[in-house]
C-alpha cells in the first residue's frame, strides 16, 4: 500500500536527485589565495607530511582529513525495502546516509557502493581501503552475510567499523526499550520479549538486549517459519546456513514454545516487529492476548506491521514505529552520527558492544530528561542537542573503556562535538545564504 | 556441565529417543548434497537400522544421557583392515547432540567412551565417516586429533 504523500516524495526526490546531480561534493577547508599555495598544499610541500606519516602511519589522523573521514560501504544486495538492486543503485541510499553524516554529526563520509557480492572479496577490499578512512559503516547488505563481514572486519581492522542495520537499529530500538519499560513499570530482566522476524536488525536487537540485562530464555524470536526453539527440525541446517540465528534459537525462549506469531505474542510484555510491511502481520486479537500494558514495536517500512491505532484500539499502551510521520519513530539516524561523531573524536579503535550500550542509555536519558510519555519515548530527529550529548557520552565510554587512542576532558570533547556538529550547519546556512546552494 | 551427564551402552529402550537424533542427523546431511536427499521412509529405515544394530556385536552404540533424557548418541561399526596395520579400527558412523547440550564436550565424552571400549577389544584406531562439507564436523574431530586419511568420491550414473 502506497499512500498518496509517499508517491509524492518519489517524484519529488526524483526530481532533486536529477536538478542537483546528486546530494554531496567535496570542498577545500583551508584558504587558497593564490596558485602559490599549491606549493604547500601540494608537491614540493606536501612531501614532507608524507614523510612525517612514513614514520608513524598514526600522523595520517594528525595531519590528514583521515581523522573525520569515513566509508560508507555497501555490495547493493539489500537496499532499504527494496532488496538486491546492486550497487550503483545503492548510491542514492549511500550518499543521502553521507549528508546526514555530515549534516547531523559533522563527520565526512564518502559513499563507497562496491561491487563485491562474495563476502570475503568484500571483507578484502574493506581492509585494503582502511589507510584511508578513520572509520567504516556498512550499509545495506544481506543477512546472514552482513553478519559475517561485521564479524571478521570488527577482528581485523585497526579503525570503528558498524553496520548502521544492525547495530544503529538495535541502539535506537534499545534506548525506546528502556523508556517504554519505565512508562509501564516493568523491568527488562523480567519481561517477556517477542521479535517478529530474524533478519540483520531484530538478531542485532536481540543480542544487544540481552547485554542490557533481559533474560534470553525470556525472548520468543519468531522467522518466516514460525517461533525458533533449540529443536526445531531445521535447526541443524541453520547452524551452517545462519549461526547467528542457530545462537539465539538455542539459548532464548526456554519455555520451548511453538507456533507462530499469535503464539509468540501470548501473554508477552513487548512485541519489537521488523519484518515485512503491513498493516495486518500482526492482528489486533493478538495484541489483545499479549499481558497488561503491552508496548509494541512495529518497524516495517514503509508500513508498519500494524497501524499504530490498531494496536491502540487492541489495548497496546506503547506504540513505536520506523516512521516520522507517527509518534515515537525508531530510527537509526538518531544514532548513527553521534555514535560516529564520539568515535572519531577520539580516534577509538573499535565500537565495542559497550559503546553501542552507552549510546543507547544515552538517548534514552536524553528522553527521560525532556519528559517521558507514551508518545514520546525517544528524542525526534530534530532535537539535535542529542547528537552532541550521545556523541560525548559514545567517546568517555570509548576513553573509559581503553579503547581511544586520544584522551580529552568531557569539557573539551563537549566543545570540540559542538564546534563541529554546528560548524556542518553554519557552512551550508552561509552557501545558502550567499545564493552558491540554492 | 554438571555432574548430570551420563554417558552408557544404548539399549531398546532408548530406541525411539535414538532414532529420532539419527533422523535429525541424516536430515542435516540432506543439506549438503541432493545424494543425500532423505528416502520418504527413513524413520522407519532408521528403527531398523538401530535395532539390528542391538544385534550385531561388532556394532558399539552409545548414548549420552542429561537429566535422565537422552540427548546424544553415538554408533561405531568394528572393521578389520585387510592389508594394514592396526588390523581393526572401530569406525563412528553416526555422532550426533542435540544443539542445546553443543559446545559441552558431550561429543567428546561419547567419543572417550567408544575409545576405552574399543581398547578393551584390543583395538587402538579410531575413525569417522561425515559429508566432507560438514564443516563443523571437521574441525570437531580436527580438534579431537582425527585426520583425513580416506577419500570417497561419489558419481551418479545415468
């Protein structure tokens, strides 16, 4: 089902994307008066931070544009709802993600679709483009692979490497969690958790919950053949085809339940469904058999699994969706900037799962203290003071935990997120001012 | 694990239980190669196949136990090798734990036992037979100190 304004924002974007060629370019940032400055900026001069980095391959984050530039990185096979499109038609996704990177959280990212479809040659090439970049996010690849590579790339490269689908999701899910949770009173190791669907996102969601406390045997995951319990009779088979989905069928739900999504909503306390656009996936009945208060996650897009007032209508006294146009909009863009932003600021070698934690007690924090109600569980994209607080909150937990090359003061990382984060704004507020972007 | 885990001889009464773990490994091999596509009468097949095996005192069956319920099983054939030295080795054709007691050394267990009662027969070799895309399989009996030393190649005729 297509509304009519969704059609409207194709043509319109179709539009943009034809007048202005694309969404990004690339600008100097230091002063050039005359041709007598290439002397400088470029050979003979540039030579010598060359031979400086030769030394010690670290100065490329003191004296190149390395330290803020990252890679967004994509083989094209699965594009938002869209599914295996390939990368060039990917590059419309990646360079929009590249604009919010830099528009929200100051950082330079290139878009970087590539055409790779065997995750090893994709696992090379991430590796071989690591000297250029202070940072990696993938984009858009198909479960199980993208598991794979997050896996091997997380062990093997020096810089932060993140999967926006699964970690970004997971953290904005999670931090929406926890102040659901506080409205109705429950706590997260005692409630009955049900995901509907098992792709990138609700195995990421599900592993990250369960490092915030909730009990795995008290998660009920449920696939496109039904709940997943440890002796399910294709079970064996997902232990080659999907390890990370054979890992959670064998340690959640220890009460062995069976069926399929109406059983997996009984008598649970949140439903978190991201699975394949509605409305009727998940019906009102269901909801109606779920234990008191329930809060339901419904995240397909463009429509949810359920309409948010359905579900109201069924009794749900917490209702997210993935869309801006409800209350309560789960969306990784509130996390993926700040958590880069943190990262880069102090040159962190990694996003540990700690980190992803800390951005989302963070957000949720960010909520709480504006005033939490039922519809207002998570910040909304435009309060952009969360960017900063997450950011800073991301890079302590980076220095805390050892793994930050460079250590500031939150005062000075405060400073220097806001200097940036605002200075992305300002430069486009003057071009525009100015008539050069109009 | 805990002191829990028993790991004895099969007898009848663990067929059922026993020939439902087989089930599930022949099915798992179904996903390596249509040539192990699953005959339509493999549980009734594999019934068979368990209690001839009662039967046959070249045949070792073991059965790891959690709890009281049988959640592992193990069956060797006893060989003797024609022209080598050692003449005998006591060969596993089947090995399979149900996945939530993995990554608990009951393979392993099941795998001693067979080894103690095969020295008691005299015999000190050991194997496996496993679709070689068992990848798990493999680095299983790696780590357990197996290594490949028999091909078997497969062709379909017309």
């Amino acid at each position: 089902m297509r509304s009519n304004s969704t059609d409207q924002w194709y043509d319109l974007s179709l539009k943009i994307h034809r007048s202005y060629g694309g969404k990004i370019e690339m600008i100097p940032k230091v002063p050039i008066k005359s041709l007598q400055d290439f002397s400088i900026l470029y050979t003979p001069g540039v030579a010598q931070p060359s031979r400086v980095i030769s030394r010690d391959p670290d100065q490329s984050f003191i004296l190149t544009s390395r330290w803020n530039m990252i890679a967004v990185v994509t083989d094209g096979t699965r594009v938002l709802g869209l599914g295996d499109i390939g990368p060039e038609a990917s590059y419309p996704v990646m360079e929009g993600k590249a604009l919010l990177f830099k528009y929200l959280g100051g950082v330079d990212a290139i878009p970087l679709p590539i055409r790779a479809r065997d995750p090893d040659t994709f696992i090379d090439i991430v590796k071989s483009i690591e000297p250029a970049f202070g940072g990696i996010n993938l984009e858009d690849i198909e479960s199980p692979k993208c598991f794979y590579i997050l896996e091997r790339l997380r062990e093997s490269l020096e810089i932060p490497i993140w999967h926006d689908d699964q970690q970004g999701t997971a953290t904005a899910i999670l931090a929406g969690l926890i102040n659901a949770l506080k409205l109705v009173g429950k706590k997260l190791n005692e409630v009955l958790i049900a995901f509907i669907g098992a792709g990138a996102s609700n195995i990421a969601t599900a592993n990250l919950v369960i490092k915030a406390g909730a009990k795995p045997g008290n998660i009920i995951m449920v696939d496109s053949k039904g709940i997943l319990y440890h002796e399910r009779e294709d079970i064996d088979s997902l232990m080659f085809s999907n390890r990370w989905k054979y890992d959670l069928a064998i340690k959640t739900n220890s009460e062995q339940r069976k069926g399929g999504i109406p059983e997996a909503l009984k008598g649970a306390d949140v439903v978190i469904a991201a699975s394949r656009p509605g409305p009727g996936i998940i019906k009102k009945e269901w909801i109606r058999a779920m234990n008191d208060d329930p809060i339901v996650f419904a995240l397909a897009n463009p429509v949810p699994e359920i309409w948010p007032w359905e579900a109201k209508e069924a009794g749900a006294r917490i209702i997210a969706t993935g869309r801006s146009d409800f209350p309560n909009q789960i969306n990784n863009s509130l996390v993926f900037p700040s958590v880069f932003r943190g990262v880069l600021s102090v040159r962190a070698k990694t996003i540990s799962d700690e980190m992803a934690l800390e951005a989302a007690y963070s957000l949720a924090r960010f909520a709480e203290n504006k005033g939490l109600r039922e519809d207002y569980i998570v910040p909304r994209m435009d309060e952009l003071d969360t960017y900063i607080q997450v950011a800073v909150d991301v890079a302590m937990k980076a220095i805390d935990t050892g793994v930050a090359r460079v250590k500031k003061s939150r005062k000075d990382l405060y400073d220097e997120v806001v200097r940036l984060i605002r200075s992305a704004k300002s430069k486009l507020d003057a071009l525009m001012n100015m008539g050069l972007i109009q | 694990m805990d002191g829990d885990l028993v790991i004895r001889r099969a007898s009848r009464d663990d067929l059922n239980s026993i020939a439902d773990l087989v089930l599930r490994l022949k099915r798992l091999n179904e996903e390596f190669d249509p040539l192990y596509t699953i005959r339509a009468d493999a549980p009734e097949v594999i019934k068979g196949y368990i209690e001839s095996s009662f039967d046959n005192d070249k045949i070792i069956m073991l059965v790891a136990e959690y709890s009281g319920r049988v959640i592992g099983f193990l069956r060797a054939e006893i060989r003797s090798r024609l022209f080598y030295e050692p003449p005998f080795e006591g060969l596993i054709t089947d090995l399979y734990v149900l996945p939530a007691y993995r990554r608990m050394k009951v393979g392993g267990a099941l795998i001693d036992k067979l080894i103690e009662l095969l020295k008691k027969q005299g015999i000190y070799l050991v194997s496996a037979e496993f679709p070689p895309m068992n990848k798990i399989a493999v680095e299983f009996y790696e780590n357990m100190g197996f290594k490949p030393l028999l091909y078997r190649f497969f062709k379909k005729v017309e």
